[in-house]
C-alpha cells in the first residue's frame, strides 16, 4: 500500500503546474561536505539530495514523506508570487544550507527565536527568463556551533521536515542580455524583507576577464549613496533596476546586484553580451552584365559585426525557384570561394569578405548569384543578390558598331545644322 501511494505522488507532482491549488514543488538539495584532506587542505564533497518545496501549515505532513521537505509557512513574503503563470516543468529549483559567516542577530520579527538556520531557495526559468532567490529561516533554540559554521553543520536526515518562513527575495527578471551597440538597457533587480525599517545595503558591480568595478551603493540608514544609474524613489518600493548608459563594447560582463540585511547577502547575475549585426553589402549591382568569357571578381563584405564567428555562402540558382517553396530545386552552393582575413576595427567590431571570380559563360545567363551571411546576432540570415546577363560577342560587337553609327549620325547632322546656320547669315549680311 505504502509503495502505491509514492507511486501515485510522483506522478501527480510530475503532472502537476505549481499553483496555489498544488503549493509544492520538487527540488534538488545540494548539500555541502567540508573536511581536511590529508594533506591539509579544506576540500567541499556536493551531496545532492532529493527534497521538496513545501507551503502550508506548521503541523502539515510532507507531500513526500520519503524527501527532505522544506515547509514555507506564512509570512509577509509569499515566493510563488514572484513565479506566478509559471508550469512546473519551467521551473529549476535548488536548496542549499546558507552560512552567515559567523554573524549572528536575532532577526527582527515577531516570535522570532535568538538563533536561526538559514537556506537559500534558488528558482530559474528553464528558458532563462528570470531567477529568484529566497533566503529561508528555521527558526532554532539551539545556538550556533561556533563562527565556522560550515565546517560544523548538523545533519539533515533523508526524511526531515524543516518549517520556515521567507525573510528576503531578490529576483531578476534579465538574467541574459544581448545589447546592440549605442542601445540602452534596463537590467533588472527588486527585492523584498519580511519586515519594516530595516537596514537595507544595495550595490551594483560590474565584473569581466578579472576586472570589477563599483557602480552604484546605497544605504537606508544613513540615505547615503554613490554612483548613478538607480532612481531612489524606486529603491523605497523595492526596485533596484539598474539602467546601463548606451552600451559599449566595453560595457560587456557580469553585472552583480547585491542586497544585504545583516546577517543576510542576496545577489543575482546580469549577463550582457554585445552583439552588433554585420552590414552586407556586394561589389556589383541588383543586375549585372558580362560578354562571355570575361571575368569578374564579385565580392559580399559583411561589415562591422560582433562577436567574431559570421559563417558567408554564396550560391547559384535560377531566379524563378527563388521564392518557390515546394517542388523548387535546391540551389547550387559554390565552392570555389575565397575568405579575405578578419578585419579588426577601431571600434572593436570585425568585418570579413568572401569573394570570388565570376567567368561568364551563356548557360549562367539569367542566373541568380546569392550571398548569404549568418551571425549570432541574426533571426535569419542576410541575403543578397544579382542576376547575371551574359552576351554573345557577336551582339556585342553589332552594339558597339551601332552605337558608333548613331553617335556619327548625330555629329553629321549637328555638323549640317551649324553650315545651314553660317550660310543663312551669310546671304542675309552680303558684303
């Protein structure tokens, strides 16, 4: 009976969107070993553990009584509101224990006990549109085991209930960005605490290849601030978005949002990744003329793109099969193309041609020629294209022949005008 019954929750919690109706959610608890090896370094063992996010009462029984479960009781701060819409396959969910370093203050609400376990509840969306992290408090009567705590943390047995309450949240809802160059950025941040006045420090940093730098600080108890880029009448409801000046290629990194409540330290991670589409551009026209047989160098630049990966094709195909979309021979994809080297501009962006040389022959009249140009900065790959228009020469020739006799005739008769002209004045004017 008992073995149904874990049969018959797993699949309702693998089935199931987390909502208030279904107020549980599967984690993964990644737990820390920390000992001295023999040579006397420290070393941390991952332990990862099954567990569950559980909300309700304190006397509830666990959803699955074979996992930890960690039970969120009422507080001002309600987690799933910051995942709300949310189905449950969308969401990755991560509980690890949280060292305060061996600060410890009796947090300010009401019925908290002096001493606290702390946890850190991390929610991502599969699909990286957001990542929220909850600071979870046990509360405990039992004091700390000294200032080193990670080094000394009690066991958590395979089926223990643990009851806490949310102290503090702080989400994201950029986790990724891609910037274009000279565009401006909102990099998203709020949080929340459990309680009023309390003593709130919120800092930006930006950090790449070592590099850090401050870029914004704020403090609630003295009012002080430094840096720019985060309005102050938003930091009183919670809002710490940062917004980015017009973005460089220097502006690439990791912005770092941090919050801290003694003996709380809560940030979330901005990625930001330039990416500026190539300018595609051909040495010849939308249509194109050779006498057969001669010879054309034909060149697709694509210009001032970033990163540096950008993959040029050109091909061949007949201008009809083009926009067909069924039926539609496939095109002809050359491969006697030539790649100029990766030109490095003053801007930091690259520019890359790839060229070839086009002799004409009458079977590849009326063709069309295509380069197209794919880069990570693109949807779709940039096209461009010309149709070729090969003469025999033999027509050439009767052209030219007949354009001279045109230009004679034009002469001649421009000639006959001005001796017309000379004779009438002449006979009109006699001496």
């Amino acid at each position: 009976m008992g073995l149904i019954l874990n049969i018959l929750i797993y699949l309702y919690l693998s089935a199931g969107v987390w909502s208030i109706q279904n107020p549980w959610l599967p984690c993964q608890f990644t737990d820390e070993h920390v000992f001295t090896n023999n040579e006397g370094h420290t070393e941390t063992r991952l332990i990862h553990r099954e567990a569950m996010l559980q909300f309700g009462q304190k006397e509830d029984a666990p959803v699955n009584p074979n996992a930890i479960t960690l039970l969120i009781t009422g507080s001002k701060l309600d987690l799933r509101r910051y995942v709300e819409g949310v189905e449950e396959e969308q969401l990755e969910c991560e509980l690890r224990r949280y060292s305060t370093e061996g600060i410890y203050v009796r947090w300010p609400v009401m019925g908290a006990l002096e001493y606290n376990r702390w946890f850190l509840c991390t929610l991502r969306h599969s699909r990286g549109l957001f990542t929220v992290t909850g600071f979870l408090r046990h509360p405990s009567d039992q004091p700390p085991p000294g200032e080193q705590d990670y080094r000394k943390w009690p066991p958590i047995p395979d089926r223990e209930v643990l009851t806490t309450t949310v102290a503090m949240v702080i989400k994201t809802k950029t986790p990724s960005v891609k910037a274009g160059l000279m565009s401006q950025q909102k990099l998203h941040c709020q949080f929340d605490v459990d309680h009023k006045g309390a003593n709130i420090t919120v800092e930006w940093h930006w950090q790449h290849r070592g590099e850090r730098n401050k870029l914004f600080s704020y403090t609630s108890r003295t009012g002080h601030t430094q840096g720019s880029g985060v309005g102050l009448k938003a930091l009183a409801t919670g809002d710490a978005t940062y917004t980015l000046p017009l973005s460089k290629m220097s502006s690439e990194g990791t912005y770092i949002c941090s919050v801290s409540v003694n003996p709380l330290f809560g940030n979330v991670d901005i990625n930001l990744h330039i990416e500026e589409p190539p300018r595609v551009s051909l040495n010849v026209g939308p249509t194109f003329s050779l006498q057969e047989g001669q010879e054309q160098k034909v060149v697709c630049e694509a210009n001032s793109y970033y990163p540096l990966d950008v993959e040029i094709v050109w091909y061949e195909q007949d201008p009809a099969a083009s926009g067909q979309r069924v039926g539609a021979p496939l095109p002809k994809v050359l491969d006697n193309i030539l790649l100029s080297s990766h030109k490095h501009n003053q801007d930091r962006t690259y520019s890359l041609s790839a060229f070839f040389y086009l002799k004409a022959s009458l079977r590849q009249s009326g063709k069309q020629f295509t380069c197209s140009v794919s880069h990570h900065s693109l949807k779709v790959p940039i096209k461009k294209s010309f149709i070729l228009n090969v003469e025999e020469p033999g027509s050439w020739m009767f052209n030219i022949v007949l354009g001279l006799i045109v230009i004679l005739l034009v002469i001649l008769f421009v000639m006959l005008r001005y001796l017309h002209s000379v004779r009438k004045r002449a006979v009109e004017k006699p001496y």
